[in-house]
C-alpha cells in the first residue's frame, strides 16, 4: 500500500511540493536568473581567459557590500564600487612595479577580502557573514530578490548590446581597434557586468564559489560547440539547470545550497568533458587536429 | 622616385603619407623623423630588423599609438577619420590568433563588416554579398561552414584576407603574411595582390623575408628606427641599402629568406 501511494505521487511530490513553499518560488526564481546572468557573462568570461580576474572581483566585493549594508544604501552600489576599484588597483599595481600580473591579481583580491572579513567582525551591523560567503538564496528578502532583478536585467541589457563587439573583442582585439570599435569601453564595460554579475551570483551562491558560476557553465559550453551563439544558449542552458536542480537537491537532501549549485555545475562539466561529441575525451582521437 | 611613379595622377591624394613622425613610449624613441608617402594603387615592402620599428609604424597607421611629432594622413585625411571609414585593414600573424575560439569561416569575414553595420551589428544583404564575394576571391567559399581552428595556416590566412576584402579598405597592412603558408596560398596571395593594387588599394607587407620583397613588391621601405630609403624595388632594394638597414651585416643573407635573429 504504501509503495504504491508512493510511486503514485512521488514524481509529483518531488517535483510541486517545495513550489508550495513562498521561499522555494523565490530561491527557485533567483537562483534560476542568476545562472542566466552568469551563465551568458562566463562565454566571455572563458573566452577572453579571464577565470582569475573573475575570482579576483568576485572576492573584491566583500568589503564594498560590508560598507553599502553599514552605510544602509544598497550593497550592489558598495560591490561595484569595489569590485571595479579592485581590477583599477590591480592595473595599476601591474603598471607600476615588477610584479607578475597573477601575483598582482591574487595580492589585490585577497587583501580586499580580508579587508572584508575585518570590516565585518567590526562594523556593528546584522550582516550574515554567512550569507556572504556561502549564499542564502532560500532566505532571501524582498529587496534583494528586487536588487538581483534590476542587477540582472542591466548586465543581461548590455551584455545583449554589445554581444558583438564583445565577442570581436574576445578574439581580435586589434582588429575591432582598427575598424573604430572603442575597446577600452567595451574592457571596463565586460569589468563592470562582470562586478554586477558577481554581486548576483553572491545571492544564491555566496563570494567564495561564485568564480564558478562564472566559468564552469562558459567552459562546458566551450566542449560542445564551435559556434558562439550556440555557446551562449547552451552555457546559460546548463548554468539554469544546475541552479534549479540544485535548489531541489538542496531542500531534500537538507545540504547547503550554493555548494549543490555549484556541484551539479561540475557534474555536468565533467559529463561534457567525458563524452562530448568532438571534444570529449572519450571521442576526440579523430578530431583534435 | 615616388614622383615618377605617381606621374600622370598627380590629381590623386596620396594613400599614405607620413610627414616626419616620433613616436617614444614612455621615453624610448621607437621611430624619428619617419616621413613616407605611397600612392594608391601600390604594394609596398616594409622592412627591417626586429625593433627597428615595424610594428610602430603599422600602430602609427592604424591609430594605436599617437605620434609625438609629425602627423599621419591617409587619403588625405586623419587616421581616426580613417578609421571611420574603414580605410585601413590588419591582417595578423597566424601566431597572434587563438584558434580555438568558437567562430565559422564566415563568422570571421563577417567582422570585416562590423564598422559598417550599426551597433547590434546585425548583418544586411548587402553585408552577406559582400562576405560572400570577399570569399569567393580567396577560395574558401567551400569551408564558409568550417571553425577557424580547422583551417591549414594558409587557409586561415587567406580568411583574414577575406575579411580586409570584405572591410573594403584601401590601405591593407599585412604582418609577415607568407610566414607558415602553402604554396597554394602563396600564389593566390600574389594574384590578389596584384589585383589589389589594380583596384587602388595599397597594401604594405613588414617581412623579414627578402626574397619575397624582390618578388612581390614594387615598392619597398626600409627602416631603422627611421625610413632609412623609400621608392622603388629596382632602385632601392640594393645591397648597399640593405646593409645599412640590417646594421652593417653582409647581404649574402638576400639569397633566402632569413630573420632578424640571424642578421643580428
């Protein structure tokens, strides 16, 4: 009897009973915008070879959402602040002296993080440290889901603009240059969506992983296909699965939702990099040239 | 020497003319005094040792670096308005491309047409004849379809080609453009060459490679730091001259092709 009432609503229970819950909806919603934002942004995150410089802004935030909550305005503006400041001071820093741009980029991020950390146990405020590093899509509040949106229809806006030219860009620089395409605009542009997106991912994955939801769906896409356009449909395919099945995984199995997220991301990475039709190791013996 | 080349148009505006430019960064002098002035309607050699100031120049005529001094016209006009116009095109070393990017053949053609399109950059008809034409010319329209990174050297070499073709620009700037080619595409590069410069473009190629100076070029441009001589191959491209360029190194060297590292 009571195998059979399961199999009868189990499909249906595991699939509709959390959408009763007001905070599912929601953690469901934003988590799947937010792999749509990311998911578009990581094409040219992996293109352009920026997977450290998306680690770097991502932890730069940290202090910037501290002071926005300190300051009582809203934390993406603090991010942004930050997060651009950090890739300017890394620039600079690279610019000036001797050091190696990675050893620049690692010193930059980590000092900004930390600056972070010591602002947090400082600054009298009802921060979450945890929520900052981990995530909390599942108890997000109103003005978040708000910010998030607004955030992401911005980055999604320009992204679809300058899709282009970005993506021109990414591959030859000096040509886009020489035809007259401004490409110190289009640089601190892809920086600035890149600060917004991770002020985004921040919300349902928390700073410390949210480097992955930059890269990992750009560079499963990467295994599947030649074509950019079909890279940038199947990295934010992949990228919006992963957060809802995530999700899902996360309020049955009670775990910690950004680390589902971000370990069905790799899943699917790894299932990519086994058996994808061209470069798949299991099939790229004929193709690789 | 250019005078009498240019005898017979003299109506024309030059293609390119550089009146005494410096260009320094930071301090460190990479070009003085450089001053130049092409037809249209020419191919011309740019030669010199590594450092002597090549790619300078070639960033001088695409706008990348301001010159100190002096200034640069191209059909008479600024470079940035050059730019506008699509005026100027870059064909790159293969080396300088990543090959695994995710774009077709025709992809890559297409962004010869970008200046041309407004900002979503979305392709008219007339944008597709013209990719599809300037693919025709190279012989790559059978593999329009193909990932760039598919292509032979040659083969991709000639897409970039195709995109200039298709940017119509008047003044093509080619780096080391028989560096890694076929022998197909080496032929097909010197026709489309010549019907190149028949149409009035002019096209500059920097090499190391002095054998293909004699065959290709009818003009050629030595530098060091400055434009040491300019006019035409026959005239110019002497041992003597040569020499001089390569900083006092025998030109024995000109029987075959040879790079910087050994002339130096």
């Amino acid at each position: 009897m009571i195998n059979q009432a399961f199999a009868v609503a189990g499909p249906f229970t595991w699939l509709f009973d959390p959408l009763s819950h007001e905070f599912m909806r929601r953690a469901l919603l934003v988590s799947a915008l937010v792999g749509a934002v990311c998911g578009l942004l990581s094409c040219y995150m992996t293109l352009k070879g920026w997977a450290l410089m998306g680690d770097a802004v991502s932890h730069a935030v940290m202090p910037g959402v501290v002071v926005a909550y300190a300051l009582g305005i809203p934390f993406s503006i603090g991010a942004f602040v930050f997060g651009v400041g950090s890739v300017a001071l890394i620039g600079f820093v690279k610019q000036k002296s001797r050091v190696k741009e990675d050893t620049v980029i690692g010193l930059v991020f980590t000092g900004f993080f930390a600056l972070g950390l010591v602002l947090v146990s400082k600054i009298k405020s009802n921060i979450d440290l945890m929520h900052i590093l981990f995530g909390s899509p599942l108890g997000i509040s109103n003005a978040d889901l708000m910010q998030t949106f607004i955030i992401s229809v911005i980055v999604v806006v320009f992204l679809l603009i300058y899709r282009r030219d970005l993506m021109l860009y990414c591959f030859d620089p000096t040509h886009a240059r020489s035809i007259g395409i401004n490409t110190t605009f289009l640089h601190y542009l892809l920086l600035s969506v890149l600060s917004l997106a991770a002020v985004a991912g921040l919300q349902t994955v928390g700073i410390i992983l949210v480097v992955a939801m930059l890269i990992t769906p750009g560079a499963t896409a990467y295994l599947l296909t030649d074509r950019f356009d079909r890279m940038t449909t199947l990295a934010i395919m992949s990228s919006v699965i992963s957060s809802i099945i995530g999700v899902y995984i996360s309020y049955w199995s009670d775990i910690e939702t950004g680390g589902s997220i971000v370990l069905v991301q790799t899943i699917i990475f790894l299932l990519a990099f086994l058996f994808a039709p061209r470069y798949g190791i299991l099939n790229s013996q004929k193709s690789i040239p | 020497m250019i005078d009498s080349l240019r005898k017979g148009k003299a109506t024309e505006i030059s293609r390119i003319q550089a009146n005494q430019i410096c260009v320094d960064y930071n301090g460190l002098v990479a070009l003085y005094d450089a001053s130049l002035e092409l037809p249209g309607g020419c191919i011309c050699g740019l030669v010199g040792m590594n450092g002597a100031g090549k790619s300078t120049f070639f960033k001088a005529l695409m706008g990348f670096v301001r010159p100190s001094r002096g200034n640069i016209l191209i059909n008479g006009q600024s470079v940035k308005h050059a730019q506008r116009d699509q005026a100027v095109a870059y064909v790159p070393q293969n080396e300088g491309i990543d090959c695994s990017f995710p774009v077709s053949v025709w992809d890559v053609v297409m962004m010869g047409r970008y200046g041309s399109m407004d900002i979503f950059r979305i392709p008219r008809e007339s944008d597709r004849k013209a990719v599809w034409h300037a693919l025709e010319r190279v012989e790559l329209l059978d593999l329009r379809r193909r990932p760039i990174g598919e292509l032979s050297g040659g083969q991709r070499k000639r897409a970039f080609l195709a995109r200039a073709i298709a940017q119509r620009a008047s003044v093509l700037l080619l780096d080391e453009p028989f560096s890694g080619v076929d022998v197909r595409t080496e032929k097909l590069m010197a026709e489309l060459f010549i019907q190149f410069r028949n149409e009035g473009r002019t096209i500059l190629i920097s090499t190391h490679d002095l054998s293909h100076v004699r065959d290709f070029c009818d003009l050629v441009v030595l530098i060091n730091k400055t434009v040491l001589a300019y006019g035409e191959t026959s005239k110019v491209f002497t041992s003597e001259n040569i020499t001089m360029t390569f900083g006092g190194m025998p030109p024995n060297l000109l029987s075959g092709p040879i790079t910087s590292e050994d002339s130096l």
